[in-house]
C-alpha cells in the first residue's frame, strides 16, 4: 500500500511538473505578445519557438495522462503522442536555431540554396518521423510497449545540429549584438549540454524538458535586452549598439572600412513634409541598404544617418553597393500617395590603410558626420581617410568658435557698399556676417556658414543676422543715406525654412521698417533643395514687400530660364566670371552676352568683385548697372560704413 502511495505520488508530481513547466511557458508567450512592437522576423521566429513548445509541453501531458491511466492508451493515440512529441522536439530548435540567424540578420539575404539547406535536416527527420508506423526506423510498438527503430539516433542528431550548431555559430558573432546576447547564448549552451549529459547517463528526457523552458525565458529576456539596442522605424540596431560595436571591435585586423550613409535632404523633409510618409521612406531606404549590402552590420544611428561596417569575410563589394543605392535614389520612395526624393552624402572610411586606427576614429567619424556637402549633387561621396588630423581638429575649432560667438555676442555685422554705375553714388550694401574669434582670430564665413548650416546652428545665426538688419534700417534714415536698401543674405536652410515668411513679419512689426528697404538675396542652388517649394515661399515674401537679388550666378548651374522662374529683380555675377573676363577673350564675350542677356529680360545686374579702375570702366562701358569690390571699399563695420555712406554722398 505504502509503494502504491509513492508511485501515485512520483506520477501526481511528474504531471504537476510538466504543467507548471507549462504554465510558465504560456505566461512567456503572453508576456511576449503584450510586448510585441514589431513584426521584425526574429520576432516570428521566437513566436515559432513558443508555439512549436507549447504544442510539445501539451502533448508531453497528453503522454504523461496515457502513461498514468488517465486516459485509455489506443494505438492511435500512442502513435499521435509519439509522433507529435518527437516531431515538436525537433521543431522548437529548428526554429531556435532560425530565430538566432534571424536576430543576428544572418538569415534575410541568404541564398535560396542555402536557406533550402538549412530546413533539409529537420525535413528529412520528420519524414522518417512521421513513417515510423508503418516503416518502424524511429520507433515502434510491440504489445504496447515503446521500442527505438534503427534510426532512432537520427532525432538526437537533428536536435544537436541545429540548437548545439546554431548557438556556436551565434558565439562566434556575438560582436555584432550587445553582450547580453554572447552571455545568454553560453547560458543556453550550458543547459543544452547538462540536457545531453543527463540523457547519457540516465535515459531520460526530463532534463530536456527542463533545459528548454530555461533556454526560452532566456531568450524572451534577451529580446527585451536586445530591442532597446534596436530602432523601430527600421529595425536595425541603434546608435547604442554602434558605439559599443566600435568600442570593442574597430582596430581588429578583420574590420575593412566603414560606410556613413546620410540623407542629406532629412532635416527639410523632417521640417516640410508629414512624419509618416518620412518614416516610411527611411524604412524603404533600410531595406535597400541591407539588400545591396548584404551583410550584416548595418546599423541606423537616427536623423537619417546610417552605418555599414564590412568585414574581410564579408561577401561585400562597395562598387556594387554604391552602384545599386545610387540609382535607387534617382527616383522617389513612394509612400500612401506621397512622394518623397532622398538626397545621399556617403563617407568612406578606409580601416586598412592605417590612418584610422581605434584610437583617433572616434574622431574621423564625428568629421565625416559633420562633413560639409553640396545639396546640389543627389549622391555625393567622400573618403574619410583621406583628410588629416588637423582638419578634423580645425573643423571642431571652428564649430567651438561658433558656440562662443553665439554666447558672447561674437558676430558682428559689415557692409560693402554697391555703387550705381550711372550716377557713380551708392545706392546700396550688402549686409556681410563676420566672426573674428578670440581664440581663432579671423574665420570666413565660407568655412563658419556651411558648418553651422550641418551642425544646426544656422537657425540662430540666421535671428542674429536679421535682427541686425533690421535693427540698422530702422536707425537710419536710408533716404538721407542715399541707400535704396540693404541687401541681407539668405542660407539655403532658411530658404526652405516654412517659417521664415513668419519671422520676417515679426522683424517688420518690430522694427517699423518698411520690406522695400531689404532686399533679400538667395543663393542659385537653393532651388536643388526643392524648387517648387522655394518658389512658394519668395512669392509669399515677395507679396510682404521684399525684392530679391540672386547671388552669385554662374556658381551653380546658371541656367537663364531657372533665374526667370524666380522673383529676382538682380542679378549678382560671382567674381569668378568677372575677373576670368579680363583674362580670356571667350569669356570677356560671356560676359558682355550675359550683360545683355539679362537686361533683355528686364534684370539689374552687379558685378562682384571689382577691384581695379580698368574693370571698373570697362563692366561700365558694358552696361553694368551696379558693381560692388575692394575697388570702392572692403566690408566695413557699422559705425565706419555710416561714415563712409556720409562721405560718399558729399
């Protein structure tokens, strides 16, 4: 009676075991649903594993019911319990193993042949599986005893392949994911190893059971670990799991080069078009990246900047990639109706050439990410490696000198006078921003500009200018002075800006100045950014008051019926075209066509950069209407301006 007892006992506690085996296991697949943010691959894979382990703990109750009387054993139901139980055993590492590649991006781009031979195992052991009643290679019955067929062994392997292989396969790339991931992955090893052990020893699945639930909730707890290194728009890993990627692994001989790729257009679009339809053309552009990439260290650092790192082992081939991502952006990423077109800056940085080492290239990558570019170019592409130190060092003074000169009042406004080449007077100045800081001295504002236009500073430096414009106008009477107005400069940030019609509204409520006394000049290639919403906002300004001039013409593309389509009523010719003109006879015709040309079509025209008496007589005998250059007067600060304005008009 006493050894009746215990076994009912050792059979209530074996049930009560796998249930609450089981128990624990729906609580881990509820958890994860609750939680699920994305759809990303390796979150199906682990679904996989939940589903394929509950069917298994399930079925094991099922066998466990058999085995204590519970429920009548037919010989169909032996055969069903038998042959779910081994199939699912199979299956949950199956899916193990392919929720790992899938997690660490190794499954997506695989061939197809490839992918067919990873399911080939786990197939051709479920046939034999679910054969075994008739052909009896796995298992068998015989008067209602279980015996293992002669290739019984075959489930052992199949497990051991796939959950033994794929967790060292995910030892080995356990850089390309934070820590966590290398250590949980040993802790499952561990407990798969105890399981083959305790099987060795005493026959026996239990520990199996077991090791699977532990292997699971550790799994589960990664995925929690590991999404906070992802981005959610595009999947891949963030700007975090960079840095800890390169705290560790840049300097290895195994690293090759790593590639920054930027929407360059991203601020504007973030600033002038909906979100979704932004998010949904940075997730396509994700897609693509890793597509012609086809490796695996791809990561999204946020703003529209994205990162590759390729390997020697990598099967990558960077004119390929660069290949394929340029012509994709020639057409625009499609979105619910909208149509978004993306602009690339692309800095490569050479980790072989033994410039960049790990101890500087913290410092080439913020400079390649900092790096001036041309917006006017779809892609552009620069070798990182290819600048120095001293650059670097350069750059960064210059943004430092920015940031105190924003703090302590540091900028300060010059004029250089335009002078009317009819009447000889001047009738107006070009407002000119200069920085002379007390640790760099002069810097030009053809190195600060571009820099505080990436960095984001433009936008305050754009209020200081004009503020001070206005302020001048508002101070000085510019009939007395003789000045039709003062020409302000616009960035290509704030052309695009959509509040700037906004801003300038304020500046006139504030200062009581009348617009026709600013004329606000835009650059030839701030029309590349987005020309139909350029055209929107210089109507807008244009119905406030403002006239506009179109600075240095013959920079960009200086095509004659582009400068028509736009509110411009001067034309500046860049001090290139005019001085290339008193030194080739083909150009001096360039310039006398372009002079005429544009009066043709009722346009004023200055001449930049007139620094001698013969150009100054010579672009007067042309027609020039306005001419502007050290021949008359340097920039010059306010106080020495007015006085000059004074002694001009004597």
């Amino acid at each position: 009676m006493v050894e009746y007892m215990e076994v009912e006992m050792v059979l209530n506690m074996r049930f009560s075991y796998n249930l609450l085996i089981l128990s624990i296991l729906l609580v881990c697949s509820w958890f994860f649903w609750e939680n699920a943010k994305n759809n990303n691959r390796y979150r199906k894979a682990f679904a996989g594993v939940l589903g394929s382990a509950a069917v298994l703990y399930i079925n094991r109750l099922l066998g466990i019911a058999m085995e204590d009387g519970y429920l009548q054993a037919t010989y169909v139901l032996m055969h069903v319990e038998r042959i779910v139980y081994y199939c699912m055993s199979v299956i949950v590492f199956a899916f193990y193993a392919y929720f790992l590649l899938c997690l660490l991006d190794q499954f997506q781009n695989v061939p197809g042949k490839k992918k067919i031979l990873f399911f080939t195992p786990s197939t051709i052991v479920l046939l034999l599986i679910i054969s075994s009643p008739w052909t009896k290679l796995v298992y068998y019955f015989e008067d209602g005893e279980l015996y293992y067929g002669t290739a019984f062994l075959v489930i052992t392997l199949g497990r051991a392949l796939y959950e033994m292989g794929a967790s060292i396969y995910a030892l080995r790339k356990r850089h390309l994911l934070p820590d966590i991931f290398g250590k949980t992955i040993f802790l499952c090893i561990v407990f798969q190893f105890m399981q083959f052990i305790f099987f060795c020893i005493r026959k026996s699945d239990a520990m199996f059971f077991t090791s699977l639930l532990v292997c699971i909730v550790l799994l589960l707890m990664m995925i929690i670990v590991v999404e906070f290194y992802k981005d959610r728009t595009t999947g891949f890993l963030n700007q975090t799991a960079f840095e800890n990627y390169c705290a560790k692994e840049i300097g290895k001989r195994n690293n090759k080069a790593v590639y920054l790729v930027k929407v360059k257009n991203y601020q504007y679009l973030k600033e002038n078009c909906r979100e979704l339809p932004l998010q949904e053309a940075i997730r396509q552009l994700a897609v693509h990246i890793k597509e012609y990439a086809h490796i695996t260290s791809v990561y999204y650092l946020g703003t529209g900047r994205f990162c590759v790192i390729s390997s020697k082992s990598d099967n990558f081939h960077e004119d390929e990639f660069l290949g394929r991502l340029e012509q994709r952006i020639s057409e625009p990423f499609e979105s619910n109706g909208f149509s978004v077109s993306l602009q690339l800056f692309i800095a490569i940085m050479n980790l072989e050439s033994g410039k960049i080492k790990k101890e500087n290239f913290h410092k080439y990558f913020i400079a390649c990410d900092d790096m001036k570019y041309r917006m006017n170019k779809p892609m552009e592409i620069i070798h990182g490696d290819h600048f120095g130190i001293d650059q670097i060092q350069r750059y960064h003074d210059v943004e430092e000198a920015i940031e105190r000169a924003l703090v302590e009042k540091e900028f300060k406004m010059f004029y250089q006078p335009i002078i009317s080449t009819q009447t000889g007077k001047m009738v107006s100045a070009e407002a000119l921003l200069r920085l002379n800081d007390r640790v760099l001295g002069f810097v030009s504002p053809e190195e600060f500009i571009p820099i505080s236009e990436n960095n984001g500073k433009i936008h305050e430096i754009s209020d200081f200018v004009m503020e001070s414009v206005f302020r001048f106008v508002s101070e000085h009477d510019m009939e007395e002075m003789g000045l039709d107005f003062i020409e302000m400069n616009l960035s290509m940030v704030q052309c695009m800006d959509k509040h700037l019609p906004d801003k300038l509204k304020s500046y006139i409520e504030k200062y009581d100045v009348n617009p026709k006394h600013v004329n606000l000049e835009i650059t030839e290639t701030a029309s590349n950014m987005d020309e139909e919403r350029l055209q929107i906002q210089l109507m807008k300004m244009r119905k406030m008051g403002f006239t506009f001039s179109l600075d240095d013409y013959g920079t960009g593309y200086s095509n004659l019926v582009r400068v028509l389509e736009y509110p411009v009523d001067i034309v500046k010719l860049d001090k290139t075209i005019v001085w290339s003109a008193f030194h080739d006879r083909d150009n001096f015709v360039t310039l006398k066509n372009l002079i005429s040309m544009f009066h043709d079509v009722r346009r004023k025209l200055v001449a930049e950069g007139v620094e001698s008496e013969a150009q100054r007589d010579t672009l007067k005998e042309l027609g020039c209407d306005y001419l502007q250059g050290y021949f008359y007067s340097k920039p010059i600060n306010e106080d020495e301006f007015v006085a000059y304005a004074a002694k001009y008009k004597e």
